[in-house]
C-alpha cells in the first residue's frame, strides 16, 4: 500500500493558493504512481491545508507518521523529500526514524529512496539537512524580495490592513478598498476629525452601533488607534526590517526582534482612505493626548489606593476622561479580570452614604454616662472562666442524679447539692451577664471617639481638595472591596449596581 503527502512549501509560487499548489501536485504524484503501476487509495492521500513547518503545526503529518509507525506502507510519494521536513531538527530525527523502522520508502519523481538502504538513508537525512539550510536561504532571499516589492509599492503582507483587500496585479500584490469595510474606516476618521471624539469614543459608539472588528466581539481603544495610524490610510507602504538579535542568556540562544525605528516608507500603489491632512490631524490629537496625562494624577483620586478589586485584589485606579467623568477602573486586562469599571463619582458617593449610615447607628447607641471600662483583656479572661466554671458545675448537677440511683446520696442530701449547685450556676450567671453588658459599653465608647471624626469627614468632605479628602478617608477606611459585573453602557440602570464592602479601621 502507497500513500501520498502534499505539503505547499516556500518553493511554490506564492500567488498560487495552498488547494491550487497542492491539487497540482497530486496530479504529478498520481501520474508517478502510474508510471510505477502503483494504485493509490484516495483515502491515501495526506493533504495538508495548514502551512507549518513543525510537526506539531502539521496535523496531516501527524497522522502520516501514526500510520506509518504501524507499517502499513510500503512507500510515500511526496514531491521532493523536503516536502516531509523542515526546520527543525528533533523533527527531521523523528520523520527519518519512523522511515527507518517502518522501512517505507519515500518515492520522489527524481529518486526512490529506501531507508533500509545505507546510503539511501544517508542521501535522506542528507536531503532534509539541506532542505533546513535552503530554508535560511529563502528567507532570506524572500525579505530581500519583499524589500523590494515595498519598494515598488506593492503589499507583501498576508493579512490586508483593516479596510482594504488584498488586490492581485502581475507583478505582485497591491490593496483595493473593502466593500464592508471601507465605509467603517471613514466613519471612524470623520468621527475622529470632524466629530472631534477621542479614540475611546470611536471605540464606544462602534461598539453600541453593534459593529463588529475582524476578529473580535467589540473594539477596543488599541484597536481603532492601531488601525488609523497606520500609514497605509495615505497610501503608503511601511518597510520595517526587524533586525534579529541573538543573544545567549543562562546558556540559551534568545532571539529578539526589536522594532526597528528607523522604518522605510514608500509611495504605495494602492489608493489612499484618508488625506494627508486628516491623518496629520488624527495622528497630533494621539500625541496630545499623551501629552496630557497628569503626573500626580493619584493625587486627583480622593479614593486612591482604598478600592480592591473583589475579582483579583488589584487597587482600582482613576482613568480621566476629556469630556465625561472620571472613572475607576481595574488595572487587569479585560480577559483576566471580569470587574466592570465604574463612575468613581458614584463609588465615593457611595461610600459617603456608608460613612453616614454607620455615624447614624452610632449615634443611637451610644450613652455618654458610661464610664466603666476595666481593661479588655481582663475582661475576657474573667468571661472564659465563668464558662469554665458553669461547665464543671453542670457535671456536677448531672452527677447528683448518679448518687441518688447508686445509694450514695439520701434524697435529703440530693435536694441539698442540687440546690446548692444551682445557686453557684444562676450567681455564674448573673456575673456572666454583667461582664457581657460591660464589654458592649466599652464598645460604644470607642464608637463614642469615632463619631466626632466621622462627622466631621462629612460636613467637610466636599469642601476639601481630592488629596485632604483621600488623607481624610485613609484614617477612616482601612480598604473598600468592589465588585461590578454588569456594564451600565447599555443598561444605564445597572450605573449604581455594583458591591462595595467598607472595612473600617475605626
Ligand atoms: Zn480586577
């Protein structure tokens, strides 16, 4: 039994799709199986549609080796040897292994190899030893080609950039306009340049006109700016060579590939989407928005550093927005962290409306007269005997039933120990109660110092300045725990809805 493998590689025209590449190379195999009066299965034929060059990438493959560990082939014809693998070694071990052992041949249009075959095996490894040194060669050759295919204007990127198509010429590849997306793209800019909205509110109001990215559920900030900075929107063409820089760190070979500043830009073949104008403008609002954040902007937070995040115990930090109210908002991505941000106007609102509540519920019990406060610790101490003591006395009480059955005690002298015990118990008691009561006054006293601060955090609050009102809430407040899981942005009801636990240090 013969089996066929198809693999589009670096080699093939790369303005062929991978089914056009592949479907041609079939018919060169199934003309070799003929010519050798070999019949192939279809079932056979090992196509792979995904273009990676590690066999874990490759899932075809995978299942080509499975197989062909089981022996069940005699041979597998493949276009060239390298066609098998690529990269890297441990790979190329593995795949002449399983040729080895299975003793399948690999059957090219140029040669049969036969692995059992010493120096057919030879010739093997060989072939995919070459095949990674030809590797490093075509990419090479390929960035040099893609420097100047850039140069002459043309798109050597795989992926269009965000309101365009990939348009093909002869000599290459250039851009046209996305019949979807094209409108999207110039409905951002206008509202970036004519509607005078920040990025954020791109994001914002495409995401509530239900417009969805490429990829994604909804827009992100990052994403519009990415998309409209970029300079093919003027019609031009960005070569950016990203050097690779090896580096040897605790014995192992690291790569980095540092953005390279110094980019090229070329005229482009393609149309432009916005002028040079509105781009220049969309790109100075960007940089004055970066301009503008505050260095002491912890400082404009009253609620600074109390907030946690009751998902992942981060601090809330204060995001200010140019024109709406500033926000609260959890540090950790979206992806990680499900707290939904808040108006910090309404949390500290909240807050207040907690510190008022507690000052009220104070203020009804507290009574001044009460004096009395022995130290607390003694206090405990007097309590924990009192329940050691009536413990050992209701054994004692259990105990005088016991004497009575057994003939130890007359019924005289159990009515007398039961009356005796009880006695001690309900003196126990009444002890019990006074200490208890004693402790809870003691309580109100120290609620009896916090009051005065308390109120005074609240008639003062908005006269003082973001930094006195954070000072004021910090001898207050030990930490807040906050907790949003519905977005108020389409549901304003949901604006207040949110958990917030209030521990105070008083
Ligand atoms: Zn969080």
């Amino acid at each position: 039994m013969y089996a066929i493998y198809l693999r589009k590689s670096r080699n093939d025209d790369p303005h062929d799709t991978i089914e056009q590449t592949l479907s041609r190379h079939e018919s060169i195999l199934y003309d070799l199986a003929n010519r050798m009066q070999i019949t192939i299965n279809k079932d056979h034929v090992y196509k792979e549609v995904v273009s990676g060059e590690s066999i874990a990438a490759r899932p075809e493959m995978q299942r080509l080796l499975t197989d062909i560990e089981k022996g069940i082939y005699e041979g597998v014809l493949v276009v060239e040897v390298e066609r098998l693998a690529r990269g890297n070694s441990i790979d190329q071990g593995i795949i002449s292994q399983a040729f080895q052992y299975s003793k399948t041949k690999i059957i090219t249009p140029l040669k049969v190899i036969d692995p059992s075959n010493e120096y057919d095996q030879e010739y093997f490894e060989f072939g995919l030893f070459m095949s990674r040194r030809e590797y490093k060669t075509i990419n090479r050759r390929m960035q040099q080609g893609r420097k100047l295919s850039s140069e002459q204007g043309l798109y050597v990127g795989s992926c269009p950039p965000y309101g365009y198509q990939i348009k093909r010429l002869k000599k290459g590849t250039t851009l046209q306009f996305d019949a979807h997306e094209y409108p999207i793209l110039t409905f951002m800019k206008d509202l970036i340049v004519y509607q005078n909205k920040t990025i954020s509110e791109v994001a914002d109001t495409l995401n509530h006109a239900q417009i969805k990215p490429r990829k994604s559920d909804y827009w992100t900030r990052n994403m519009v700016l990415h998309i409209l900075t970029n300079p093919v929107n003027i019609g031009k063409i960005k070569w950016e060579y990203r050097q690779e820089i090896k580096t040897v760190f605790h014995g192992e070979m690291i790569k980095t590939r540092p953005r390279n500043k110094q980019a090229h830009y070329y005229k482009g073949l393609h149309p432009s989407a916005f002028t040079d104008e509105e781009y220049a403008l969309i790109k100075s609002k960007i940089h004055a928005k970066k301009g503008k954040t505050n260095p002491h902007s912890s400082m404009m937070n009253p609620l600074s550093g109390l907030i946690i995040c009751g998902f992942c115990g981060k601090t809330l930090l204060r995001r200010p927005y140019k024109d709406h109210s500033d926000f609260l908002i959890c540090p950790t991505k979206k992806e990680y962290c499900p707290n939904v941000s808040s108006q910090l106007k309404i949390v500290e609102d909240k807050i207040l409306w907690g510190l008022k509540k507690v000052l009220m519920t104070y203020d009804r019990l507290i009574d001044d007269s009460s004096s009395y406060a022995p130290s607390m610790q003694h206090t405990y101490t007097l309590l924990s005997q009192i329940d050691k003591d009536l413990c050992q006395l209701q054994k004692q009480f259990n105990k005088t039933y016991e004497f009575l059955e057994i003939g130890t005690y007359s019924l005289e002298t159990f009515q007398h120990r039961q009356q005796s015990i009880q006695d001690k118990m309900h003196l126990l008691h009444q002890q019990k109660e006074k200490i208890t009561l004693s402790i809870e006054q003691m309580n109100f006293k120290k609620e009896h110092y916090t009051i005065p601060i308390l109120k005074k955090v609240i008639h003062l609050y908005d006269l003082l300045t973001p930094q006195d009102q954070n000072k004021l809430l910090s001898s207050l407040i030990d930490h807040c725990i906050y907790k949003k899981t519905k977005s108020s942005r389409w549901n304003p009801q949901a604006i207040d809805d949110f958990e917030l636990e209030i521990y105070l240090k008083i």
